[in-house]
C-alpha cells in the first residue's frame, strides 16, 4: 500500500467515497470498504471522521478508518450496531455496494504511536480494533516498528469477529503479539447464522481455543503488572474504556503513558 501524506485538516471537507464491498460477519456487525471518488480525505491513522449514509442523509455517524491513508483513497470501517442506532443499524443491515458516503473531516489525534522506540500495549474492546488496526499497518511502514502488544477483547469467542485476520497479521509482523481476551470462553447458545455460514464455509476463523485468556480487557491487562515505561492506547465503548484506564491507573501505569478514545 502506498503511503498518503495527508493535508491540513483547519478547514472542513466533505469528500464523496462509494461502497465496494460489504460484508456482514456478525448479526450486528460488517465491515464496510469504499473508495473515494476523487478527493482522498486527509486523516492520520487513529483519527476518526463524520460519515453520512444515503439511508440517514441528516444523521452523521462518527467511525474511525481501520486502514492507515493511501493515495488510492480506500477506506474500511468496522460497524457494530448499538441500541437505538438508527445509522449503525442501517449501515450493518441495509448498505449495498454502489451506495455513496459523505465523509467529513477527520478528527481526534490522541491516538498514535510516537517514534520513541517505547513498547506499544494496545487494548481494542470490540469494532475499537479498527484505529489500532490501521496504526499497526501504519507503523508497520516503520524502518524498525516498537515492540508491540495487541490485546483485544469481546464478551465470548464468537465476538473476536476479526481473530483471522489478526492471525495472518500476526504471522506477518514478528514484533507485534497479538492477545485475545473474552469474558467468556463460551458462545451463548443463540445461534449468529452468519458467523455460523462463514465458520461453515472458512472452517478455522483464526481463534485458538488454548490461547483465550478469559476475564474483562482491564483485568487482563492489569494482571501483568503497570506500564510504566510504555505506550498505552485504549480503544472500544465509552463504559469499557473507563473501566480499563481506571484499572491501569489503579494498578501503577501514569496517566500521561495512556491514550484513549471511547469508539
């Protein structure tokens, strides 16, 4: 993938980018890729932007690309539904390839990884993998990518929607270990027919049953004791990155090694 530079961001835009893909790997999650008509939006890897769908044109919803700037203009998202979400719900149930986004001017920049060689613990609850997703590609442009830790988490083993691709992610990058956590080692016993058509049609979706650590994300990652000399980032709902910056703050690591952001 080619690196994009992007530009000033102190004025607004609203670039137009047209779905190519999506896929629906949950009952209440997909994954969306699009391509930008003709301007490229000019974000950095961890920002979010405003996306406008055809099916909501007055309700913005904010998302954060899980793929680093290129100059080819794609873009991904990673979009769970929540309750009463009207634009998560239409994006997961009714998007279509063909359909036109808005996408308006990134935003945010806490998240990010600096260039001090520290080691990297990264905490994704949920579609807050998609950021730090797009930061590990981006680092991994890096002549020497940081020493770096992925723990991401999800209720049972069937919410890890993206333990294949992390997999693969894995096996390609020697410095970074990837850590899944679910509070449960069990799927409850509601069927999801679409993560069960794709375990029926890949067959291993990545997930090794030995290496599920079971607990909450906080509890997990405190257990290995404070961050003093890191770079933390949490990322995932608004009640799971409060729970876990509280947990690291209690446990030792100092707030100014923390970088989060409610996804």
């Amino acid at each position: 993938m080619q690196s994009a530079t992007p530009s000033s961001t102190d004025t607004d835009v609203a670039v137009s980018a047209t779905v190519v893909e999506h896929h629906r790997l949950r009952h209440d999650l997909a994954v969306v890729r699009l391509e930008c008509d003709s301007e490229i939006v000019p974000f950095r890897a961890g920002q979010y932007v405003d996306v406008t769908v055809p099916q909501r044109p007055n309700l913005p919803r904010r998302l954060s690309p899980a793929l680093p700037p290129s100059m080819d203009g794609k873009l991904e998202f990673h979009v769970r539904t929540v309750p009463g979400g009207w634009v998560s719900k239409t994006i997961v149930e009714s998007t279509s390839p063909g359909d036109v986004w808005t996408v308006g001017s990134p935003r945010g920049g806490d998240l990010h990884i600096d260039d001090t060689g520290r080691i990297v613990v990264m905490i994704a609850g949920g579609t807050g993998l998609a950021p730090l997703r797009a930061l590990l590609l981006d680092v991994a442009r890096r002549p020497q990518p940081p020493r770096t830790f992925l723990f991401v988490g999800g209720r049972s083993p069937r919410d890890l929607y993206a333990a294949d691709m992390l997999a693969l992610l894995g096996e390609a990058l020697p410095w970074l270990t990837i850590v899944p956590v679910t509070e449960s080692l069990y799927d409850p016993a509601i069927a999801d027919p679409f993560h069960d058509r794709i375990a029926a049609h890949v067959g291993d979706l990545g997930i090794d049953p030995e290496e599920l650590l079971e607990g909450t994300l906080g509890d997990i990652v405190t257990s290995y004791g404070a961050f003093g000399d890191h770079q933390v980032l949490v990322c995932g709902s608004a009640p799971m990155v409060r729970s876990t910056v509280q947990r690291l703050l209690e446990t030792g690591t100092p707030l100014e090694n923390i970088r989060y952001d409610p996804y």
